[in-house]
C-alpha cells in the first residue's frame, strides 16, 4: 500500500504564479538560470538556483548559496508573494503539451515507503547532489523540488483526479515553451480521504524524476526522527513533495549520447569494431524508428546501427535496453569507456534539445560522434525497478518537466 498525504502548502496568489514557477534546479546551469530569471524578481529560481544572485565564480556549495536561498524563499513569504494554504489540502497538477495531457496528484509521498521500498527506484544517486539538496532542504526547512512519481494505473484514481477538476482551476497559464500549466485545490474532505483510501490499495509507486530529492528528503527525515524523542511518524518532515501520475500518462523522450573523441581509431577502424556487434547502413533517419536500434553521427552524415541480436540478453531488464546496448557494444567495446558516469569523453543530450543539437555539437567540432536512441518505454522502467536492478545513467528524459515554485511543502 502507498501512503500519500495532503499538506498545507505554500505556493504564489494567482496573480503572480506563471512568474514564479520556474524549471527544475537541475535543467538549467547557473549561466541559463541567470539568463531565464533576468528581469524577473519572482522567478523561483532565486530559491533553487539562488547563486545567480551571487557573484559568478562563487562556490555553489558555500554557506552563502545557501543562505541566500533562505533569504530569498524568507522575502518571498513576507513580501506575500508565497502564502501558505490554511488548511490540508491535495492538488491537481495538469500539463498539456504538444498534444500530449499528463495528470497528477500533488501530495506528501511517505519516506517510510521509500526505506521499505514501497518507492521503488532505478537509478543510483550521487552522495555530492544528495548532501547538496539535504542542505537546502535543511536551510529552508521545505521541499522546495517535486519528485515525479508514478503507478500502474487504477481507473479510480483518474476518475476521482477528473472529479477534482470539475471546479475552477486556481492557476492556468502556459509558459515560453508552449507547456500549459493548470493547477486545482482539493479541499472536499471526503475526497482526500477518497484519494487517500485508493493510493493504500496501490502496491507500488515508482520514481520517474527526482531520485536525488526523494532520497535527500528520505535523509532528512531519518534525521529528524532520530533528533526526536516523540516521533510518531506523521510529522511533516516524514513526507516529500511529489507529483504522482498515471503511467499511462508518460511522455519519454531519448537520452542521447555524444563524445569527444575517435579513441585513437580512424573512422574505418571505428566501423569496423562496430561491425562485430551490428549492421549498419548510411541513412537519411536521424533518429531510430525501432528499439535496439541507433542513430550515429560522424563527419557530417548519419548512419543507422542495427544492433546484431548476439550482442545483448533480450530476457535480461537491464542488458536488454538500448541504452545498455549501446553503453555495453559500443562506448564500451568501441570507445574503451566503462564508466559513462565519470568519464569525461562522454555527455549527455536531452532528447528535448532534438538531433539538430547532435548535429550542432559535432559539427562544432565541439564531440566527435553523436549517438540518436530510441525512447526508454515506462514498462522497461518498472521491469528494471521491480527486478531490484539499475538502469544505465541517463536513460529517460521526461518531458513535460514539472515547474518548481507552484507548491512547496513545509517540514513542519
């Protein structure tokens, strides 16, 4: 059973919302959070990126960041720009884009479901971005950044979300990059304990985005209960903000790969090392149209790679995705680089940026070689978190990203 909880969250009056929602800390650098929050004193990215109110070459990682974030999230509630909602409540959080509609329930996930892996995960973290969102949860005593989550759909949740949408939405507006952006309240008690009464009967929730902020949020509560001696397990602190959405309802896009050099080899040694695990052809595709298929850019011109079916195990959940494929046959066995997660000759792309961003970056003679994937499927994700395995890094791009600054749960 999942437990989920509404809260009284702080968010912007009406007026003032589509200026401070902004994206997550972790799509835009400094340089781009600078750039989007110019002009704009209520962007949340005062809070999440507070270091573009700092000088440029300062530590992200000082007492200063953090302590601006305070200051700003602080001015933010006594200026009234951010208030807090009197009474519990759950929230309807809607994005439309490019044709496609996402529906999810704004609530407070339980950190005892993700110790008891009631949450399941398919990602490892890194101790330096857990310690850094631990810290500015601390500073600012809130989660200030949704964790997006998922479940196998149960037609009951979406229909008593629909339920909740039959009133006027609170927020409606749609943002520089064509997202639409609909937010409604939940305040019908006999709803929430509806909705809290149907999340019991799901066995499992799943993180789609946000491993860092859920096991951050996880921390601290383990922190907060060991600091204290009444601890009951329903404070505040033992819950983290969350977006949850039907699984149906998921838009993957590519994560695409692009390095930075040829490892020593001329182009006919590199197609010939490929040749041992797939077939290849020039093309005019510049993105696969089929799983265990890829894109590669070389020297201006797009080749199609067709991974040969004895270079994976199709029964195995993670050697079996094109993400592994790729990682295992060819930055591997091609490009002698084992660790993609610390190896400075592989990047990541996105694939909202598109292959005309592939093109751009080799072409550049910025990378080498660039690499289009087809999109991770949301029951690839589940088979690899429910077999109790991690996917490659950077496997899924999910796409609407949900906008920081709408809602922010408070720790107590």
């Amino acid at each position: 059973m999942a437990r989920v909880e509404p809260f009284k969250g702080v968010r912007p009056t009406k007026e003032l919302a589509e200026k401070v929602a902004s994206p997550p800390y972790d799509v835009l650098n400094s340089e781009e959070a600078r750039a989007f929050a110019s002009g704009n004193e209520y962007s949340f990215l005062h809070v999440v990126k507070p270091e573009i109110d700092l000088p440029a070459d300062i530590d992200h990682y000082s007492d200063e960041v953090y302590d601006k974030a305070a200051e700003n999230f602080s001015r933010f509630i006594k200026e009234g720009v951010l208030v807090q909602d009197s009474e519990r409540y759950f929230y309807i959080y809607q994005q439309e884009w490019m044709g496609h509609t996402q529906t999810g329930l704004v609530a407070g996930a339980s950190a005892q479901d993700y110790i008891d892996d009631k949450i399941k995960k398919h990602e490892l973290t890194r101790e330096d971005k857990e310690k850094d969102r631990m810290r500015h949860i601390r500073t600012l005593n809130a989660n200030t950044g949704p964790v997006f989550l998922t479940f196998k759909d149960e037609e009951n949740i979406t229909e008593l979300m629909n339920k909740c949408m039959e009133s006027e939405p609170e927020y409606d507006f749609t943002t520089d990059d064509d997202v639409h952006h609909i937010l409604y309240l939940v305040k019908d008690k006999a709803i929430i304990d509806s909705i809290k009464n149907a999340f019991e009967k799901i066995e499992f929730l799943y993180v789609a985005d946000g491993h860092h902020r859920s096991a951050s949020g996880t921390n601290i509560k383990l922190e907060r209960e060991k600091d204290n001696s009444a601890h009951t397990g329903d404070e505040e602190y033992n819950f983290f903000l969350s977006v949850i959405f039907p699984h149906n309802q998921m838009k993957i896009l590519p994560y695409n790969r692009v390095l930075k050099d040829f490892n020593g080899m001329c182009k006919a040694e590199i197609f010939l090392k490929l040749s041992d695990k797939f077939s290849y052809q020039e093309t005019e595709l510049k993105e696969p149209e089929n799983k265990k298929e890829f894109c590669m850019y070389i020297d201006g011109k797009w080749y199609l790679l067709k991974a040969r079916p004895e270079s994976y195990d199709a029964k195995h959940p993670v050697d079996s995705l094109d993400a592994a494929i790729l990682q295992n046959n060819v930055l591997d066995h091609v490009w002698g680089i084992s660790n993609p997660r610390t190896d400075k000759r592989v990047d990541f792309v996105g694939g909202i940026r598109g292959t005309g961003e592939l093109e751009k970056l080799v072409d550049n003679k910025k990378f080498k070689v660039a690499f289009s994937l087809f999109p991770t499927s949301i029951e690839e994700l589940f088979d690899v978190a429910d077999s109790g395995n991690i996917m490659p890094p950077k496997c899924t791009w999910f796409e609407p990203k949900l906008r920081s600054g709408l809602i922010t749960h408070m720790l107590d």
